[in-house]
C-alpha cells in the first residue's frame, strides 16, 4: 500500500510541474503571471464531473460544504492544491529506512 501512495504523490508532483509550466508558458506569452486556478483546471478537463461532485455535495451531505468549503480549494492555484497532496504522499509513503534520516542537513 505504501508504494501506491509514493507513486500517488509523485504523479501528483508531476502535474503540478506540468501545471505550473502551463501557466508559466502562458505568462511568457501574455506578459503577465498568473497562475490557472484548480476549478478552472478541473472545469477545462472534466465539467460533467465538476457538476456531479457539486450536486452530491449539496444534495446529500450539506451546501454549506460546497460553498464557501469546495470553493475556496478550487480557487487556488491549481499547481498548489497538486503539490500539497502530492509532497505530502511522497513523505509519509516513503520507505521506512529512509523515515530515520532527517529531511534536512
């Protein structure tokens, strides 16, 4: 199960690099960064499930969820909300001889 969660995070890292260069090409190209946020991101690959989680989410668990809880993760940069998941996997997953070194020198 640990190696699924190594793998997990280091995909995660991966698309936010691949976002993160998006966005920087963007920049180059209109002078201007900034960074696309997550419910943009989801909007563009997926709207059918975008719209499915929100009607689950409002229907059966609670609105107040969706709204201001959802919402406020899909408008950060779609980079942060990929990496923070994904460094966080990457750690926790690793193997345990590596769990005794520090992370830093």
């Amino acid at each position: 199960m640990r190696i699924v969660g190594q793998v997990l995070g280091w995909v995660l890292i991966l698309a936010a690099v691949a976002v993160i260069g998006a966005d920087v090409l963007a920049a180059l190209d209109s002078g201007q960064f900034m960074p696309r946020p997550a419910g943009q991101l989801w909007f563009q690959l997926d709207v059918g499930s975008l719209n499915l989680l929100q009607a689950v989410v409002q229907r059966y668990l609670h609105p107040s969820i969706w709204d201001p809880g959802i919402v406020s993760v899909l408008l950060l940069p779609a980079f942060v909300v990929l990496a923070v998941p994904g460094v966080l996997l990457a750690l926790l997953c690793r193997p345990r001889s590596d769990r005794r070194k520090p992370l830093f020198y």
